[in-house]
C-alpha cells in the first residue's frame, strides 16, 4: 500500500468515528460537561476540526477553511485564525455553544476533502520531512508530524 493511502484510509477512518459520534446528538448533548473541569463533546469535536483546519492552512500555506468559507459565522465565532481552542480555559470551553450537529458534519466534510486532497496529490515522500512555520501556533515542525499530531488529537 503507498503510504498515501495508508495516511488517507487513517483520515477517512477518523472522518467516519465523528460523525458517528455526533449522530443524533441534541444541543444539550453537545454542550453537556459531565464535571465543570470537562469539556463538552461539542468543544471537542469543534477543536478536533479547527486544528485539522488550522493545520492543512500551514501545510499549504493557505488561508484556512474557517476564515475563507466564513466558518466562523456558523459557530456564532470571531473571525479569529488562531481561535482553535488551543490555550482556552475552563471558562472559555464551558461557554462555548455547539451549533446543529449538520454544522460539525459539513465543516468536517470540507476541511477533510482538503486533506485529502492534499494527501493523494501534494503530499510527497520528501515533503513528509518538510519543515512547517505555523504563524498560529508560533512554531515549526515537520509535515509528519503535524499530521500524526492531527491523528493523535482525535484520539483525545
């Protein structure tokens, strides 16, 4: 198997676990904290899809999904590139609120035909090893691991 495919069946395989998990939920559901120190299954799935969001813009060098496509305004959110959840306190997790779960679906739907595409016709052998600035986060890595970190960030 390439190792694009190998890379993609994990994505699709994540792409799948969501909406699985989001099916049916209520909006009490969604932002339902099961202790004040917890995060709601709707922060959760938002900040799983603004870092993928957030890391395929630095990979790409690219404007990110939720500033172009105006994400934002569907999460009833700023404008702000660098709000992924990344740094946020309790508060600030506890006070978010979720939209409609087709909100999550379809901006998940968007940034993962993104990495998808960039996957199975831009990701190269050599650019696995290519360092990445992100003006988000302030730091560099290399392409392999911003998207193992990705990977790992839904297992959270």
């Amino acid at each position: 198997m390439e190792y694009q495919r190998f890379i993609l069946d994990i994505y699709i395989r994540l792409h799948q676990e969501l909406a699985l998990v989001l099916k049916g939920l209520s909006a009490q559901e969604l932002n339902y904290q099961p202790t004040p120190q917890s995060n709601s299954i709707g922060w959760l799935a938002w900040h799983t899809i603004r870092s993928q969001d957030r890391m395929n813009a630095d990979l790409f060098g690219e404007e990110q999904l939720w500033i172009r496509e105006k994400w934002y305004a569907k999460f009833n959110r700023n404008p702000d590139p660098k709000e992924s959840g990344v740094g946020h306190t309790i508060e600030q997790a506890a006070a978010f609120r979720a939209p409609a779960v087709q909100t999550y679906l379809d901006y998940y739907q968007a940034v993962f035909e993104r990495t998808k595409e960039y996957i199975m016709t831009r990701l190269s052998a050599s650019d696995l090893e290519r360092a990445v600035v992100s003006p988000t986060l302030g730091n560099t890595s290399i392409v392999e691991a911003r998207l193992i970190g990705t990977i790992y960030n839904f297992q959270h």
